[in-house]
C-alpha cells in the first residue's frame, strides 16, 4: 500500500521526503528510551505494570 502511493507520488517527491527524514533523524525523529529490557524483567509484575502505563517520554 505504501509502495504504491510513493510510485504516485513521483521518484523526486520520495527523494525530497527522504532527505528531510535524513536531515532530521536526530531531532524530530529522535527516540530514546526508559530502560533497557531484559527476558527476565518482563516476567515480573511490577515490570508489567509500568510498560502498561501510558506516559509521555516513557519507552521500554
């Protein structure tokens, strides 16, 4: 679905996107995370809980 809205939108569209995308990879599009998840943390329930949490700036 995506590829064929791209094949719409024409090859110079696609490569202005791209480099925006590109240009913008540390900032806009920029992640970060919480903590780093390891097997066993997702089997206790506290660790459960806190991934259910709905919080803004908050990534497991």
């Amino acid at each position: 679905m995506l590829f064929n809205v791209l094949v719409k939108l024409g090859s110079e569209t696609v490569k202005s996107m791209r480099q925006c995308v590109a240009a913008e990879i540390t900032t806009s599009f920029a992640s970060s995370y919480t903590h780093e998840v390891i097997l066993e943390e997702v089997l206790h329930l506290e660790f459960i809980k806190a991934c259910g949490k709905q919080a803004t700036g908050e990534k497991y």
